[in-house]
C-alpha cells in the first residue's frame, strides 16, 4: 500500500483538505498522513467546507513533521511554498510533488467572504488531488 504525506506550514488548513481529498479518492488504495512544520490545530472552517462536500475531517489532528520520520514514504506533496523551503531533511527515497495553493486561513472580510476563500482552496485541492491519485495510484 502506498504511503503519501502532505506538508504544510502549520497543519491546519492546505494540507487537512488535501489528506482528505487524498483519502476520498484513493478510497483504501493508500495511506495519507498530513504533518506541519509547526502544528496549529485544524482549522474549523476547513472542517466546515469539507464538511459541505460530504467529507468529514473533523477527527484529523494537526501533526508535527517529526511524528513522521520513521515511516518510508512513497510521495511527498508540499502545499505551500514555505513548508517547501523549510522543510527539515529526513530520509525518504519518496517522490516529491509540490503546488503553492494560496492560504484561506490569511483570507480577510466578512465571516461569508471568509469562507468564499475557503472554498475556492478547496476546490483547487479537490482538483490536484484527484488528478494526483488518478495519475500516480
């Protein structure tokens, strides 16, 4: 079974929709785990977007990359450009994917405007992911 890891800066939006989209559409085909150079909590609008497209993250928890570094991974997807550039090195023979998706949590505006942005990520997520599985599993 493969095994894909999705970083991010803080753990708590890109990369939480993106391990469940991950999940969704390799539907048992692999094992995705999400991790953070920082940890910050999951963030309760990406779980509330999820949620809208019948995807349920709200038993996920925000990791820290070092929870991660016995476990010989098979693709490596970085989210943010950050999590990209200061990723500390540990050994993994994985192929690396990477996609800057722009930050919902940085959105600014009404509670509405907010979660727009939200959406727009997540679609974006939706889309990579699924053509990510599609040509990689």
């Amino acid at each position: 079974m493969k095994k894909i890891l999705v970083l991010c800066t803080g753990n708590s939006c890109r990369s939480q929709i993106a391990e469940g989209y991950l999940r969704h559409f390799a539907n048992g085909k692999a094992i995705v785990f999400s991790a953070g150079i920082e940890t910050h909590g999951v963030n309760p609008k990406a779980i509330a977007v999820m949620q809208e497209d019948g995807i349920d993250i709200s038993n996920h928890t925000s990791n820290h990359i070092d929870e991660y570094s016995q476990i010989d991974f098979d693709f490596v997807i970085t989210v943010c450009d950050n999590a990209k550039e200061h990723c500390p090195f540990f050994p993994t023979k994985a192929k690396k994917f990477h996609y800057n998706f722009p930050d919902p949590a940085k959105a600014t505006g009404t509670e509405e405007e907010i979660l727009n942005q939200f959406r727009i990520v997540r679609q974006m997520i939706e889309e990579y992911s699924q053509q990510f599985i599609t040509e990689n599993l």
